[in-house]
C-alpha cells in the first residue's frame, strides 16, 4: 500500500499512519494529536483512510 494519510475526525490534523505498517479495514488506531479511538472504515485508492470514531462507552 502506498502512502496512506488520515485526518483525524475530532481534531482536523494528519494522524500519523507510520505506527501501523499494515493498516486494514476495522483496525483501531489512536490519533497522534488528541487520543482519540478512531476505526478505519475504508482505504480509498489514493491512500486516503477514512475513520471513524470509536464510542468507548465506558
Ligand atoms: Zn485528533
């Protein structure tokens, strides 16, 4: 996979992808910036990552 690249939902910055080298679909990676849970929902072609909050609900 290429360069991927996220912006984080919560906080509009570039969530730093280098920590997780086999990015998949419904894998759970934590934005850089502000810490919040974010699922990965889809990986578009251009390596765009889209996320989604994850509710921790605890
Ligand atoms: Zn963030």
């Amino acid at each position: 996979m290429k360069n991927m690249k996220a912006i984080c939902p919560e906080c509009k910055n570039d969530i730093d992808l280098s920590r997780y080298p086999n990015l998949k679909i419904s894998n759970v990676i934590e934005c850089n910036v502000c810490g919040i849970t974010l699922a990965v929902k889809k990986i578009q072609l251009d390596g765009n990552v889209e996320t989604e909050i994850v509710d921790e609900g605890k």
